[in-house]
C-alpha cells in the first residue's frame, strides 16, 4: 500500500534523519518519487534545515523557559487546548 502524502510530510523529518527502519523508507522514497508535491516539500525541508544552521541561539531567560514548558506540558496532557491567537 502506497504511503499519503499527509503520511509522508508527518514522517519527514524522521525519514531525513535516517530515524525510519529500512521498509518504511523504501516506501517514503518510492512515494517521494513518484509525488512531485513531496518531492519539492522534502527539497523545502532540506534548504530549511541548512538555513537555521546560521542562524544564531537565542537566550531566553528562566522564568520565559519555565512558563513555555508549563504551556507545552499543558498542551501534551490536553492536545485541544485553544492557543492564543499569536501561538496558534
């Protein structure tokens, strides 16, 4: 059975990174062939990826640190949490 295109761009970022096991690779690169759409998708993800290379760490004091994994915690343990609008 043929991977969707919803499945693969949910996959994509383990497929790049080699975290697939060797079947379902096949199947992401086979779909990735055959799926113009995936294929400029995954070309995207690439240039993405090295672009952030350069970009420079930000500091973020503690209090931000704790509060965002509070809200990230919040959000794990309830995924329909409504964000606010400047997050969501």
């Amino acid at each position: 059975m043929m991977i969707s295109c919803e499945e693969f761009v949910e996959l994509v970022t383990e497929y790049l990174e080699g975290d697939v096991s060797m079947g379902l690779k096949m199947k992401l690169k086979f779909h990735e062939v055959l799926c113009v759409h995936c294929r400029r998708y995954v070309e995207q993800m690439k240039v993405t990826s090295d672009m952030l290379k350069y970009v420079p760490p930000t500091e973020v004091d503690e209090a931000t640190m704790q509060e965002l994994i509070a809200k990230f915690r919040a959000l794990e343990a309830d995924p329909e949490i409504d964000l606010p609008e400047e997050i969501g």
